[in-house]
C-alpha cells in the first residue's frame, strides 16, 4: 500500500514537471510576423549589416518587441506600500500607456482616478551592433520570442497627482521599470514597487 503510494506521488510530480516544462516551451509554429523578422534577420546578415537590411529588421523588431510590451504592463498592479491596484491600458491612438486607480486603499481618491500617463522610450529600441562587433541574429524563433519579454524595459512619462493637506494639483516626472511581475515605480525623490495582480 505505501509503495503504491509513493509510486503514485512520484508520478504525480513527474506529471508536474512535465506540465511545467510544456507551459514554457513556445506556443505553436512561427507566425508571420515572426517568420517576415527572422527572414529580415537572415537578409541582413547576407548583406553584410548594409543600412537598408537592418534598417528593416530593427524596425520590425521594434514593433513586435512594442507588442510584447503592451501585453506585458497592462492590467492590474498592487501597490506593495498600500494595497491600492492602479490599473494600466494602452491607448493605441495616442500612444500611451494610462494608469488609472482602480481599487484606492490609502489614496484618497476615487475609482477611476487618473494617476500617470507614461510613453516608450528611445532608450528601449532594439539595436544590432555593426559588422566587427555584432552579435549574429540567428534564425531561432525562441530568440525572437524571449525579444518579446519585455523585461527590464523603461517608460518615462507624468505623473497626476496632488498635495492631500491643500488638495494642489501636481504633475512630476515619473519613470517606470517592468520587471516581470514586479514593477518599479520612480519619482524623483521617492520610489515604489508595485506587483502584477493574477
């Protein structure tokens, strides 16, 4: 009885292991995007890096590594500090990521408050060293899957905030790092994380 059981628990963890390993393997065949920036890669390494090869590649990369990223800050972030949620969509017209206080804890404002609006910046564009220096793009669609992590990736932008004593109005400079499920949260003389709500 003890041994079926622990030949059980064993396959139960294996089981665990195996589904683990297939939730991070990549989902399904190159799409077209994929396979047009792969190509765009292969081109611009038979052309020797020439201007308009990698001129191409990078801008598609920039837009597919763009989409990563707009998947990946979106939705709903806990304040560590506070608890408040502070919702984040992207508004493709304007381009612009919002913030929006949607579950207010310690901030005394209401659901819906418009706390930061906050861009991509340049910093973030992908970038192919020249010919002597380069690291060789290969044909991989895992390498071009993990471009679209989106980590370690900065924006820049206002925050919308106000003295709570005198109710004055404030916009500060504020900058964001998304790091995976935990994003830094920078002001010029404060600092926060806040974590991804699952």
């Amino acid at each position: 009885m003890i041994a079926l059981f622990l030949s059980a628990l064993a396959m139960s963890s294996m089981a665990t292991v195996v589904v683990t390993q297939l939730r991070e393997a990549p989902k399904g065949p190159p799409t077209l995007q994929e396979e047009r920036i792969l190509n765009l890669a292969m081109e611009m390494q038979l052309n020797d890096y020439d201007s308009s090869s990698r001129e191409a590649f990078l801008k598609e990369l920039e837009h597919y590594m763009r989409d990563g990223c707009k998947a990946a800050l979106a939705g709903d972030w806990r304040w560590d500090s506070w608890g408040d949620i502070v919702t984040i969509k992207y508004d493709e017209p304007n381009k612009v990521f919002l913030g929006e206080v949607t579950g207010p804890v310690e901030m005394q404002v209401s659901p819906g408050y418009r706390l930061f609006k906050v861009y991509f910046t340049n910093r973030d564009k992908p970038h192919v060293g020249v010919p002597d220096t380069n690291i060789r793009v290969k044909y991989d669609i895992d390498w071009l899957r993990s471009q679209k992590d989106c980590f370690h990736s900065r924006f820049v932008g206002t925050e919308y905030s106000f003295i709570v004593e005198t109710g004055k109005k404030t916009e500060l400079r504020l900058e964001l790092v998304l790091d995976g499920d935990v994003l830094q949260y920078k002001l010029e003389k404060e600092a926060w994380y806040l974590r991804r709500v699952r």
